[in-house]
C-alpha cells in the first residue's frame, strides 16, 4: 500500500493505491484521523487504485466516516471511478 496526499487550506486529497492488507489498518485509521485533528474538515479519499483490500477496511472507512461527521466534517471515497455512498 501506498499512500499520498494533496492539500490546500481547505481539504485533503488522499491517494490510496496498492493492496491494502491487515497490517496496514492503523496506519490508515492514524493517518486519516491525523488530517482531522490538523483542522482539515474535508477529506476526498482516492482508492481507484486499490487492488485489494482486507475486508476490515469496510469497517475501518465506517468508523472514520462517523468520526468525521461527530466533528462537523466530511469524509469523501472514490472506489472503482465512482463515489461510495453513506453507509448505513
């Protein structure tokens, strides 16, 4: 898995590509929550070019997503060219 980013004062685009296996999980969830604690309120998560991915991930993305929105943010995900909707 590697991971980059792009951000202006506003947001943060994160590029995800690779396989995302287990061990990789809170290194994720770190890095994610981290861009939230800076301040940033919006995140776009790019995961087009994800191979594969440990079905945690599922969870993981559901569990961010929510303390996103407690916060007053909002996290956004692109998976196969098209945007995941909310989950309930």
């Amino acid at each position: 898995m590697s991971i980059w980013s792009k951000a202006d004062f506003q947001q943060v685009r994160i590029t995800i590509q690779g396989d995302v296996l287990a061990e990789h999980l809170e290194l994720l969830k770190n890095y994610l929550l981290d861009r939230l604690h800076y301040g940033y309120r919006r995140i776009f998560l790019d995961m087009n070019a994800v191979q594969s991915f440990h079905p945690a991930l599922i969870q993981l993305l559901v569990y961010i997503r929510r303390q996103f929105d407690k916060q007053g943010g909002k996290l956004s995900i692109e998976y196969r060219d098209g945007i995941i909707g909310e989950w309930n």
